[in-house]
C-alpha cells in the first residue's frame, strides 16, 4: 500500500518566548526522499519531534500517511520510524537486543523480533557488533544502529535527523543505497542533514527553514537559479597561469576568474552556459582535465538564502498566545510513553 506521505500546514510552537516554529507548510510525498534543510536554530529539530508526535504543535495541522499524531499518537508511531540525532539507547543492551526490544515494543512475537532484528543488523552493517553493548559503540555505529531501530516496524514513514552523521565513507555511501531503495518502496523519507553534499545525492525534493518557517518556494526558485561557480583544472598549468589562460578564452575579464587551491573558478548562470563555457575551452586548445559546479544545487541555495529572517516573516505580526489542544500529549509525556 502506497503512503500518503507527510503534509505540514501553518504549524507553529514555542518555548516559552522563544518561537522555535513560527509558520511550517510542507508536504513529503511518497516514494520520494525530502530535504529539510536549515541553519542551526531554524526550527528542523523541534519541526521533526512534532512530526514523531513527542510534541503537540501550538498551532497548524499535521498528517503523517493520513493520521494525524496529536488525536492519534499512537496510530502514528505504528506507521512512522524515527530516527533522532542521538541514539538514546539502553546502554547495557547490545545492538542485537536493542532491537529485540524495539520489536516487543511494537508487539512482535518474541521469534519475529528475534529474526528482524538479525535481518536489520545484516541490513545496516552491524553484524560483527550484535553482542556489544550500545555504550561502546562509536557514533556512526549507534547511528546506524538508530536506523535499524526506527526501520524495525517496517514504518511507511520515516523521519531521520542527521542519519550521517559520524558515518565513515562506505557507510554514507550504503545509507544512500538504503534510502534510495527505501522510497523506492513506496515509504516517504523525509531527512534533516547539514551534511548537504550527502543530501545532493539522495534527495528528490528539498524543503528549506530559516528563522522558524519555511521559505517561499519561488524564493527558493529565484536563488537556486543565481550563479554558480565551477572549478576549472588545466593540464600541466598552475593555477594562476591557469586563470589567465581561462580567462581568455572566454573573453572575459581576468579578476572574474579566482583561483582557488589548484583550480581556476568562474561563475556561470546556467549548466547551458556552462557547457558552452567547455566548448569555448577546449576550442582554444587547452587541456581540460576537470570542469565541475564547485557547489551543489542545495548548498548554493541554501548559501543565498543566508540565515536572516525572510521578509514575509519580518514583516508579520507576533504569533498568538500558546494554546495546546486539550487532546494534546505533552512532550514529557510522550517522551516516558517511547522510553
């Protein structure tokens, strides 16, 4: 069966006077794998532990495959998996009895738990490790360990924070595989990471925070379409004189070629233009080795959306009076229902 993905409309919450959230609209489809993607203190944190139903949101809807997590948190967790920045785990269990006891949780008959938590340790490459205690696990082992947690009652939901962080190259490479496969199913992945050359890789959709609210998408569009710069390697030359020899070639004036390390770096406004810029190059003769965007699609527009507050938020008025639904767990709570 298909999910109906994640749909987040004008939820807010805060902390006292603080307000962490201020105006969150967002929708994570299906089969797809969503960025969230934010400076520190942009609220993605306290956006997921609302989505995981371990906090009730002051104001807005949310609807996770249908269900919404403040009147139903428990029809919720059956089908998210949620994954936090840190493991959280029982210290003294080992990885294997972890998820043991994850499934039990979940209501699995002993032998099931037993036989998915053997699959979910091969799954995530931990199965040197079954018997060692979490606490002496490193962090990209407990985070992969975190993984197979939330993927233990196969959700249709899956909420990760920071899911690469500590991993070794090999591992971030097998959690893009994993992720891939996983929207693939037909789940909805919905994934918050600074790490955004990692988020390049494996997202289908991106969702951009700051200050507490969702960008715009056509300010997301304006920025994502600005110039990019891209790196340029000449065989044999330095890159001063590497440069110059860019420079012209493309007719250009020399001071709107930096240098930077090895490379010569040039802006264009668009892949088109950079591919006639390649063209251009290798007309004149010169030894092409590398020519590539020195930045992702997400990180330069995460760089031009730059960390102040949006001017729609600037401009609005102060969000109303804090007023939990009376249905609605608190944080503590829920956190002591999940412990």
């Amino acid at each position: 069966m298909t999910s109906q993905g994640i749909v987040v409309e004008g939820v807010r919450r805060a902390f006292g006077e603080v307000q962490a959230v201020r105006n969150v609209t967002l929708q994570a489809h299906a089969g797809r794998v969503t960025g969230l993607v934010g400076p520190n203190g942009s609220g993605k944190t306290t956006l997921l532990l609302m989505l995981a139903s371990l906090l009730a949101p002051d104001a807005g809807t949310i609807r996770l495959d249908g269900v919404d997590p403040v009147a139903e948190p428990q029809a919720a967790r059956a089908r998210l998996g949620w994954m936090p920045d840190a493991l959280g785990a029982w210290g003294t269990l080992t990885s294997r009895e972890t998820l043991e006891v994850t499934a039990r949780l979940y209501g699995m008959p002993r032998p099931e738990a037993s036989a998915r938590a053997d699959a979910l340790l091969v799954e995530v490459g931990l199965v040197e490790l079954a018997n060692a205690p979490a606490r002496v696990l490193s962090r990209g082992q407990k985070q992969r360990l975190g993984l197979a947690r939330a993927l233990v009652h196969d959700p249709r939901v899956l909420l990760l924070d920071e899911p690469a962080s500590g991993l070794d190259p090999q591992a971030r490479i097998d959690l893009r595989i994993l992720l891939r496969r996983l929207a693939a199913e037909g789940r909805t992945v919905l994934v918050s990471s600074h790490i955004l050359s990692e988020l390049e890789e494996v997202v289908d959709d991106a969702v951009f925070l700051v200050a507490g609210a969702t960008v715009d998408p056509s300010r997301v569009e304006a920025a994502s379409r600005r110039a990019r710069p891209w790196r340029v390697r000449i065989a044999g030359a330095e890159a001063s004189v590497a440069a110059e020899q860019v420079a012209t070639a493309l007719n250009i004036p020399a001071e709107s070629v930096r240098i930077d390390r090895r490379d010569a770096v040039v802006a264009f406004e668009t892949e088109d233009a950079a591919a006639v810029a390649l063209r251009d190059l290798v007309a004149a003769g010169l030894g092409v080795v590398e020519f590539a965007a020195a930045q992702g699609t997400l990180e330069r527009t995460f760089l031009d959306l730059g960390e102040g507050v949006p001017p729609q938020i600037a401009a609005a008025e102060p969000p109303p009076e804090r007023t939990p639904p009376a249905s609605a767990p608190s944080a503590t709570d829920e956190s002591e229902a999940t412990s």
